[in-house]
C-alpha cells in the first residue's frame, strides 16, 4: 500500500482509529471509502470497541466526507439513532 492509500489520508483518522478500523479488515482508504461510514461504526461497536461515541461516530462519518468531526457530531448523531433507535450513548 502507498502513502496516498494510507487510512491516515482521511480525515480524523489517526494511528488508534487505524487499528480499530484494521481489525475488521479495513486497511486503506479506498476500502474504507467503499463502506458505509454508519455500518463500519457498528461493526466497530460489534467487534472492537462497545465504548465508542457520537464522537468516534462523527470522526469515522467525517473521514468519510472529508469533514472534521467536531462539525457534524449532532447531525451524524441523529443519524445513527434513527437506523438504530434503541441505541443509547454513553459520555465522550
């Protein structure tokens, strides 16, 4: 893989967030941006991390829309309760 393919191309994604996405078989930028960013937060929740917030959620949203994370928090929030509506979120 090349730097230009490097998940820490995107934004938002540092070197902890590349190791969670890396253990459900995400490894470049261009896998990642083939996912849905809500389904990818789920799997993370699933498999990973079950502590993840709206933050983590916006950061992952945001790498994939190229904004930073503290912009769309709420909106990616809202979202992510509407596809899961029992969902509750714990602090940041």
């Amino acid at each position: 893989m090349n730097k230009t393919d490097s998940l820490r191309q995107l934004a938002n994604i540092g070197k902890i967030t590349e190791k969670k996405l890396n253990q459900i078989g995400i490894f470049s930028r261009e896998e990642f941006l083939a996912r849905d960013p809500y389904d990818v937060f789920t799997i993370l929740r699933e498999k990973v991390d079950p502590t993840l917030c709206r933050c983590a959620l916006a950061s992952i949203v945001g790498a994939k829309l190229g904004q930073p994370w503290h912009r769309i928090t709420k909106a990616t929030a809202r979202e992510y309760e509407k596809r899961h509506p029992d969902h509750v979120w714990g602090k940041c």
